[in-house]
C-alpha cells in the first residue's frame, strides 16, 4: 500500500523541486529549493542516508557513495546495508524514530565500514500531519575521538610500565571478587609477589635494565595463571594476583609454577644478562578466613614477609598465628 503525503514546509520534499522567490531582497531570482539541498546534503562530510517507511534507502549523499566504494546504495535495505541483518534489528534507530516521531541519536560501530565508530542521528521528516514519512540518518565518524577516550581510561586503570592494572583499579577488582566470594562461597586465592634484591638490580644494572625486568616478569605472570585471574602491579617491584574460584590447593600450585619459571628466566635486554628471584605470599578466602578484602590481602603480605624472612626465592603460604 502507497502513502501519499505532502511534505512538512519546514522541510524540503525530497521528491519534487519547487522554486521559492527571493522577495525579500526584490531579487526576481529563483531558489531551486531541492538543487540547494541536495548541494548542501553532498557538501558534508558526514555520510547521510534517507530512509522510507520501508526501510529503503531513497537517497544518499556523495560521503556515503564514497564509503561504500561507489556501491549504488539507493534501494537497498537500511539494517542490511548497516546492520548486515535480514531485518530490523531491535535497538534499530530507524525503528524508533518511525514509532516515537522524535529524533533519536546513537554510538555504533560499524561492521561493514572498517569498524569505525559513528555518532548516528536519525532525524524524522514529517508532513503537514506530523506524519513521519522518511528519516534522514547522518553517520558522524568519531573513531579517533573514541580511541582516544579508550586509551584515556586504559591510562586510568593501567600501570604505565607494565600495562598490568595499577593499585587503584586492583582495589576496585578486589572489592568486586572478595564480595561475590563471600556471597557464592566461592574459592578466592591472593598472591603476593616481589623481586628479591630488586635494590640491587637498578644499583648494579641501571634503572632501563630494572624497567626492563619490571616488564618482563609482569608478561610472565599474565602468561602463568588463567585467563579469569586478574595481575596488578601494586607498587614499585611489588605485584599482586587475584584468582577466583581457586583453592589453597590451587592457589598454591600456581605460585609454585610462577616461581619455577621465574627462578631459571633470564632476564636479557642485550646490555645486561642475569637471573632475577622472586618471592610470592599466599592466602586463600576459604581456608584463612578474612573478614575483609585488606585482611585476605595483609595475609598473602604476611607470608610474603615470611618467605623473606625464610632467605627469599620461594613461596610461603600464610599460617595464622595462634
């Protein structure tokens, strides 16, 4: 079924071309109002696309000719063109603007353009009624202020050095994982780890060399525990590991494996070569019991401790004082 309707005044009809005089400035010149408008809709940069009420897209504008590589996109389907999708999606903009009549604005990243990210408005265009007889969508490119607000909040939860997490966003984790172990009764497993001698390294080798350790040990770490346990860089040679779901049985054995690995590294930034220990604390939310994040936490401190006390290189598991 054809809906005839007569366009907004307020908005060109994209169907037909109507002159306008100028008789304000006593010009008996003519405006082609739609020779304007489809200047104009070519001019920008932004890709812009109308859609029917069928979702046919009935006219396009030079940017979106182009992005498509030249592809004549007029009469094709608007969720197959953008969403790649057999029909209407169901946060579909278009869909939305057809039902409410109101403009509608969007993110999205776009498959089928690169994966670049769009700011998307839909916009209705209605007649004499306020009936929405077509929408005209603009896609604005923002991929490079979207990379930048994602590397901006990569900077505020990572260790600039390592890339590990820093302290701030380990202690947001932790809170998260210590509460759902609690409320689960899940297994929670903490390791504390430190470079023995660390001193020592950036006296005897240079601080590019310590930073050169630094990050060789955190890519150890991430590529020793599974892919849910969280790393954190915690403080200058001091990294922590959280492990859900993990006993001290488990818990324990990871240690063991990270510090095996570690203990026969050789740590190699083609000026200095030379093997680096470590010592790891442990302590687990089932069987030591904490009543707090910090407490679980101050327990893998303490075997840390213990295993310094104990000659360093190894791996202590927490045992409560009596």
């Amino acid at each position: 079924m054809t809906t005839h309707c007569t366009a907004d005044p307020s908005t060109p009809d994209l169907a037909s071309s109507q002159p306008v005089s100028q008789g304000q400035t006593g010009s008996h010149k003519h405006i082609d109002v739609t020779r304007l408008w489809q200047t104009t809709f070519n001019a920008t940069d932004d890709i812009m696309v109308v859609i029917d009420r069928d979702f046919t897209i009935v006219n396009a504008n030079k940017a979106a000719l182009e992005c498509f590589r030249g592809r004549n996109i007029i009469g094709e389907k608007s969720f197959q063109l953008f969403d790649n999708s057999p029909h209407p999606i169901a946060d579909c903009p278009v869909c939305k603007v057809f039902h409410s009549g109101t403009k509608t604005s969007c993110s999205k990243q776009e498959k089928e353009l690169n994966n670049q990210w769009f700011s998307v408005s839909s916009c209705p265009i209605k007649d004499d009624h306020g009936f929405v007889w077509q929408i005209l969508q603009i896609y604005r490119d923002i991929s490079e202020n979207k990379n930048l607000h994602t590397k901006l909040e990569e900077l505020q939860i990572t260790d600039a050095l390592t890339g590990l997490y820093n302290r701030r966003h380990f202690n947001e984790l932790y809170e998260r994982e210590f509460y759902l172990a609690a409320r689960r009764l899940t297994g929670l497993v903490t390791l504390v780890v430190n470079i023995d001698n660390f001193k020592d390294v950036n006296s005897s080798c240079g601080h590019n060399f310590a930073d050169f350790v630094l990050c060789e040990l955190a890519v150890l770490l991430q590529h020793r525990v599974r892919k849910t346990d969280i790393c954190a860089r915690i403080s200058g040679e001091e990294f922590a590991i959280l492990l859900p779901d993990a006993d001290l049985i488990e818990g324990k054995m990871i240690a063991q494996n990270i510090h095996r690995v570690a203990e026969q590294f050789i740590y190699d930034d083609e000026n200095f070569s030379r093997q680096v220990t470590i010592s790891i604390g442990v302590a687990s939310y089932n069987e030591h019991s904490p009543q707090t994040m910090n407490d679980l936490l101050s327990y893998a401190e303490s075997a840390l401790y213990e295993a310094k006390r104990a000659g360093r290189n190894r791996v202590c598991v927490y045992e409560p004082v009596e």
